[in-house]
C-alpha cells in the first residue's frame, strides 16, 4: 500500500510564476526610470572629460598634426618631443618645487588652524560662536579675486612681493574657511559621549580627543586636505600679481604661461606641461578617493 502524496495548493505554481514575473515588471520599470538620469550622467561625464582627453591627445601629437586642418582624435604619429620640451624648459624643477612648497604649507597650517577651531565651534559654547561661524561662511563665499588689488597693496607695503611665504599666508587664508566648515560637519557627526565615556576611563580632555576623536576624522582631514591641495596647487591669479620681478620665485601656473610669445603658442608643449602639471593632483587624489567618505565615519562611530 502506497503512501498519499500530498497535493500541492492550488494555485500555488501559478502564483509563484506571476510572483516572479511582476518583480521583473518592476525591474524593467525601474531601468526604463533611470535610463534618462544614466544618459545625462553619461553626457556630463564625456563633457567633462573630453576637454582633458584632448589635452592628452595633443600632447602626444606632431606639431605638424596639431597645426593641421584635419583634427585627429588619436595621435596618428606620437612622441615624446613636447613632454621633453616641457622638462628641459627654463626653471622646470624650480617652478614645481615652489608650487609644492606652497602647497603644502598651506595646507598643513589650515590643517592645524581649522581643527582647532572646528574643535572649539562643535564641542565648547562661548559668546560670539555663532558670529564667529557666520563670519567663516561670509568669508567663504566671497570671491577672493576681489581681494587681488589689496592683497597687492599689503604685500607691496609690508615687502613681501616676489615671496612665496607672502604666497603661502594667501594660500592658507583662501583654503581656511571650508576646511573649518567642513572639519565642524565631521565633528558634529561624532557623537561626544564617545569622548565623555574616555574621560570616564581616565583621560584628560586632549587625550580623549586624540585617542577616540581624531582617528574618527581621519576622513574629513582627508577631503579637506584635497581640496587645499587643489586650490593651492591651481591657483594663478595671486601668483602671477605678487611674483613680478624674482623670476625664480614662481609656480607651476605661471611657468605654464612661459610656452606663449610674441611668435604663438606651442600648443604641443603647453599641453605636455598642462598633463605633467595635472599628475600631482591625479596621484594625490587617486591615494585618497577610497577614504575620502563621510560614510567611514559613521560606520565607525556605529561599530
């Protein structure tokens, strides 16, 4: 005598069948949505990327290629010539060491000022911290090319034109209020009971905030230290106003203004300077990306 075999719901197949396929629905329904915002990505990323694509292009071509009328979006016939152009120009390795110099400088000092001030505006009440921090916001939103001529003026009566210490002070001021701004958003973000609980444990207020604070920003000390890296490292209007006679004394902006002459431009070599100026910020901000997040901080306060 056989066992019964149970019988299966009714409906129970067709249901897990129209299950599936209403879920597929969905799916195909939430591509087609997001087919629109894809091609508009698609089309702001080649807008912005064509213009270094090209510049990468033309320094890789003949100056007979770039002068032609025909342009090529491949370099039919590549060389090294503008690159080595570029290299053995007047002042190379001076004019990047400056620029290096000044950048870091200035970011290392906002570094410092900004966490210190951060920590006073996020963690302490005092009078005037709220016009303090709107002051910070003011004086980031301005222009700083409006400030060129009495930059000029200051540095022209203090003697400190043709100095890149007077370079570096403008750098650090022009890169402190988003740095304070953003390191005041990070701090924010971290609970203080974390550091309470230190102190409970026995630490003094500095060495809670070194121990369980710091390394919970690490990640804002990196994203504000590339975009002072940037700014410092790209500016040319202060650079080119208050380096006029100490040729020696310039950055890499202003070199790049040197492949221009009574004759033209070489186009072929300011692209192949342009690319050697680009690699620093390139490298810098291939190192950071993977920690460049606000999301490590919160998963670390949460763990």
């Amino acid at each position: 005598m056989t066992a019964a075999t149970p019988l299966a719901a009714p409906g129970s197949g067709s249901g897990s069948g129209s299950g599936s396929a209403r879920r597929r629905a969905r799916g195909r329904t939430r591509r087609l949505r997001r087919l629109p915002l894809n091609a508009a990505a698609l089309l702001v990323l080649a807008l912005s990327a064509f213009p270094v694509y090209w510049m990468a292009v033309t320094a890789f071509e003949p100056t007979a290629d770039i002068e032609g009328a025909n342009p090529h979006f491949l370099p039919l016939h590549p060389t090294l010539a503008h690159f080595r152009t570029a290299v053995h120009a007047d002042g190379f390795a001076g004019y990047w060491r400056n620029s290096l110099v000044v950048t870091l400088g200035a970011v290392l000092m906002s570094l410092v000022v900004a966490l210190l001030a951060a920590f006073a505006v996020a963690r302490m009440r005092w009078r005037g911290r709220r016009a303090f921090v709107l002051l910070v916001f003011t004086a980031q939103m301005a222009p700083w090319e409006a400030l060129l001529i009495p930059m000029y003026v200051i540095a022209r009566d203090t003697d400190m034109l043709d100095r890149l210490s007077m370079l570096t002070l403008i750098y650090f001021m022009m890169t402190l209020p988003f740095t304070i701004v953003t390191l005041r958003g990070f701090l924010a973000a971290i609970p203080v009971e974390l550091e309470e609980a230190a102190r409970v444990d026995g630490c003094t207020r500095p060495q809670a905030f070194r121990r369980v604070t710091f390394p919970l920003l690490a990640p804002g000390l990196l994203s504000t230290s590339l975009f002072g890296f940037i700014t410092a490292w790209n500016e040319f209007a202060f650079a080119n106003t208050l380096i006029i006679k100490n040729q020696s004394a310039r950055t890499l902006p202003v070199w790049l203004s040197s492949f221009s002459n009574v004759f033209g431009t070489d186009w072929g070599a300011t692209m192949a300077a342009s690319c050697l100026f680009m690699l620093p910020v390139l490298a810098v901000f291939l190192l950071l990306q993977n920690r460049v997040t606000a999301g490590m901080t919160a998963g670390a306060v949460k763990g």
